[in-house]
C-alpha cells in the first residue's frame, strides 16, 4: 500500500488518474486515505463500459455525464447532475409553460372568490361596467357627429371664399384641420373602447362560467 502512496505522489499535474471504488474503500479501511485527500477530491463517473471509475480529474469525454464528489472518506457529499439534451431542455420548457398557465389559473381563481362573495356580487360588477364604459362609447359617438357637424360648416365656410374667388383665411383653414384631427382621435378613441367593451364581455363571461364552476352553481 505504501507503493501506491509513492504512486499517488508523483502523478503529473493535469494528468489523469484513477482510483477504484473498492481500492478507495481499501485504503480507507488501512488508514490511508490521507493519501487520495492530499490529491485532491475525488470524482467519481461511469466510462463507456459502464465501469465506475474515480479520479481528480473528469476526462473531457465523460465531463457531461453524472459526477459523484467524494470526500476523503469516499462518502458522496455532492452529485453533479448530467448536462441535458435540447431535447430535455425543450421538454423541460414546455412543462414549465404549462405549470405557469396553471399556477395562473389557480391564481386567479382564487381572486374571483375572494372578490365576489356571491353570483350576484359578480353579476352587479359586470353590469356596472360594462354599462359604464357603454356610456362612454355612447359619449364618444356623440361627440364625433358634433365633430362632423362642425367640420361640415367650416369647409362650407370655406366654399364660400373659394366660390367667390376669395382665398381662404389662414384661421379657418387651421380650424378645418384641428377639427379633422379631432375627428380622428376621437375616432381612434372609440375603436379603443369598443375593444375594452368586447373584451370585458368575454373575460365576465368566462369568470361567470368559472365562479359557478367553483362554487358548483346552477346557471339561472
């Protein structure tokens, strides 16, 4: 056993060498193994046979396969798992994705029953708001035939110079076209809404659906 001490020593730096399992045990068992400690640690790895082999150097070969880190009574204090394929990395990523839209809908189910008490609470919040932002869009259409309306005076106004043979103020043609700018805000602004109101239908409508799922009630 002293021999293999000696042959311990005089490894090179940066080159491999091996310690069986069961020699490791060995020396262990002879007290010896502040031997394989003066080394170094140990790794331990599985060669292409199969074979479990340990040293204090991982060949590049093996070096994204499972480690096993051995202290110096060759007890494993850590295991480096093996590196994954882009295969596994895909399906690990596709789990995920599917935990996280679960974790969300638990989530939110757990929103809607702390923020309504019951179907009718529910119901009373959906019909305030959406008459709400209905009143808005209503307003908005308002506002946009008084737009028109005003638009159609200016530009008659401006037909008047224009068919006797005057030019056009310079005012009036700067009205003309900050009312067109309006027109289109205000009509930008109604797409808006229009869509906030489509989707507030559907996202009520979906947490109705859902609340009498939870609460395990009869649609009326």
């Amino acid at each position: 056993m002293e021999d293999a001490g000696k042959l311990d020593g005089q490894v090179s730096p940066g080159k491999y060498y091996f310690f069986s399992p069961w020699l490791i045990c060995m020396a262990i068992s002879y007290g010896i193994s502040t031997t394989v400690h003066a080394a170094g640690t140990i790794k331990c790895w599985k060669n292409k046979q199969k074979v479990k082999e340990c040293g204090q150097v991982v060949p590049p070969e093996y070096a994204q396969q499972r480690i096993e880190i051995l202290n110096d009574r060759g007890i494993v204090i850590r295991v480096i798992e093996p590196a994954k394929s882009k295969q596994q990395l895909a399906e690990d990523k596709r789990k995920a994705k599917i935990q996280a839209v679960k974790d969300k809908r638990r989530q939110d189910d757990i929103i809607l029953l702390k923020s309504f008490t019951t179907e009718r609470d529910l119901i009373i919040s959906r019909d305030t708001n959406i008459n709400s932002i209905k009143g808005i869009i209503d307003l908005a259409n308002g506002n946009a035939n008084t737009l028109k309306n005003n638009l159609a005076v200016l530009q008659k106004k401006a037909g008047d110079y224009e068919r006797s043979g005057q030019k056009v103020p310079p005012n009036l043609i700067k009205d003309i076209e900050d009312v067109k700018r309006q027109i289109k805000e205000n009509k930008d602004y109604i797409a808006q809404k229009e869509k906030a109101y489509t989707e507030m239908v559907a996202r009520y409508k979906d947490d109705l659906k859902r609340y009498r799922m939870l609460k395990k009630v009869k649609p009326r």
